[in-house]
C-alpha cells in the first residue's frame, strides 16, 4: 500500500465576520487511525472539507501526499471520504448508489458488491436508501469512499447512528485499514468513542489546534491529581512551583497534577503552609479532553463559538 500522509499547514478558513478555523497545522501519518476531536462548532467538518477540495481556504493549504486534492489525477484513488450520511437518492438502492459512482472511480460492476459485502450491506444490496437506518446509511457511506481502495481515508463522526456491535466492527475495520498502512483520519466530538481505535490525536477548538501527539502522550495528561484549598493559596502556588509540581488555579483552590496527597501535606506542614482541603482524584482521557478545549479563550467577534 502506498503512504500518502496528510499535511495541513497553516490553514485558515474565513465565511464573511466568521472565522471558522484559524491557522491549523498537524500532520496525519500513514499506517495509523489518527482522531480529529472537538467539540461541536470547533470547525472540524470545515477543515475536512478543505482538506478534500470542497471548500476554498482563506488561507495556508492541506495537502495529500505532495498535492492538493484536486490536483491528483483521480483523487477519489487517493482518497476516499465520507462527510455526511445523508447525501443518498432515497429511490436508489444501495448497490445502484454505488454502480453510479463506478465510472467516476474506475472500478467495476464487481467491486461495488464487494465493498457492500466489505461493510456488512451486502444483504440489502437491493434495498432503497430510503428504508435505511443511519447506521445503514453509514456503512453505504463508508462503502463509496472505499470503492477505489485509496491509500487515504476520511471520515466525519462514522459512528453516528451504529449500535455497539457496529461501533465493534468500525474500530476492528479501522484498525486493519492502518495496519495496512493506510492513513486513515476520523472526527468526533467525542474522545471515548475514539479512544480504543485511534494512534494520534488532533484537537482542535473554536477553530485553533489546542493539542497534537500521541494518544500515549496524551493520556499521560490523565495522570493522577490532588486538588487543594488553602487560605494562604500564594504560598502554597509558591511552594508547589519550589517543588516542580505542575498545577493549576481551579474553583477556590489548587489543582496538581504528579504528588500524591500524602508528599502534598508533608511539604506543607513542613513549610508551615495551612491547608483546609487535601483531596485526591482520578483524571480520565475525557477529563483531560474537555480541559483542553474548555480552556480555550472566548472567541473575538464574529468567530465561532
């Protein structure tokens, strides 16, 4: 399989007052499943769809590989999209959806029965559109964006509307396409639908990158913290930065991410520094997800919020 890697560099995309994604860079690398996050509104459906040609950047460029979509060839060999599952003729049946996409992508008669069966549709191959559920639906999405069998693979929020079995099979399927060296990209506004099938992980929020690494270093984030009130937090903020604890103002008190509450209290009776809360907590993926968007600025004028 050949690795094509996405680069987005410095794009920005602005619809009148509105800036909808501003000055995004990060790269998706071959042969991993990497998850697009953030919340609903942080801009990422518009950034996909600059990436694939659709919409014209006010700024900076995303490319595939060494071009930008349309300068391929046959894009739809390069990559193979699916933004929406709502795109489908009702009165169409889901094999005739795909026969009129056949021509555009060069393949046969043949291979859009085999994409079905691929999907787990080949059993309503026959069937309008129209009667299909949104999981249904989704898989005819993800049918059509396979039929070239592209290096490249973009999905926006592709588990809308699968049951948990469905989800199962989405991540199995995922996985294959990276270990087959595919560079596979995947939005969500949701970091636990994502966790257990993605490598990397982009996030965006109100249209600007807010972090970009590894899922492995991202869920060094979610190491342990111990919150702490005080009536003296200046001291207290003073000692914490004496001792490199990393942390952070939170509510009435101190949050810090490393000590445990036990090494906290020694250093502050030690110090003579009075504390009237010491309490210890977990920090999950998605605690450490919803900090990183939620700390993002208010948007000026006219951004998104």
């Amino acid at each position: 399989m050949q690795s094509v890697p996405i680069h987005v560099e410095h794009l920005s995309k602005t619809f009148g007052s509105v800036r909808a994604v501003d000055d995004l860079t990060f790269t998706v690398r071959p042969g991993t499943v990497t998850g697009f996050l953030g919340p609903n509104g942080a801009g990422k459906t518009t950034t996909l769809r600059m990436v694939l040609g659709l919409c014209r950047p006010s700024s900076g460029r995303a490319v595939i590989g060494e071009r930008a979509y349309h300068d391929h060839q046959r894009p739809a060999s390069v990559v193979g999209a699916a933004l929406e599952a709502t795109g489908f003729h009702p009165g169409r049946t889901g094999l005739a959806h795909l026969l009129a996409y056949a021509p555009q992508t060069g393949v046969s008669n043949a291979r859009c029965r085999e994409v079905l069966d691929l999907v787990g549709m080949g059993f309503a191959a026959d069937r309008r559109v129209g009667g299909y559920s949104m999981g249904m639906r989704q898989r005819l999405g993800l049918a059509t964006a396979l039929l070239a069998d592209p290096p490249v693979i973009v999905l926006d929020e592709p588990a809308n509307g699968l049951d948990p079995e469905g989800i199962r099979w989405l991540r199995g399927l995922l996985r294959h396409f990276a270990e087959e060296g595919r560079t596979v990209l995947v939005s969500s506004h949701v970091l636990s639908e994502v966790q257990s099938t993605v490598d990397d992980v982009v996030i965006i929020a109100r249209g600007r990158l807010v972090h970009a690494s590894s899922l492995r270093d991202l869920a060094a984030l979610a190491a342990p913290e111990t919150y702490v009130e005080s009536p003296v937090l200046p001291r207290f903020a003073a000692l914490a930065d004496e001792r490199g604890w990393r942390h952070r103002p939170e509510s009435a008190g101190i949050a810090l991410a490393g000590p445990t509450p036990a090494e906290v209290g020694a250093a502050a009776y030690a110090s003579g520094v009075e504390l009237h809360q010491l309490t210890p907590r977990g920090v999950s993926l998605e605690d450490v997800f919803l900090r990183l968007t939620a700390d993002q600025p208010r948007p000026a004028a006219g951004e998104v919020a």
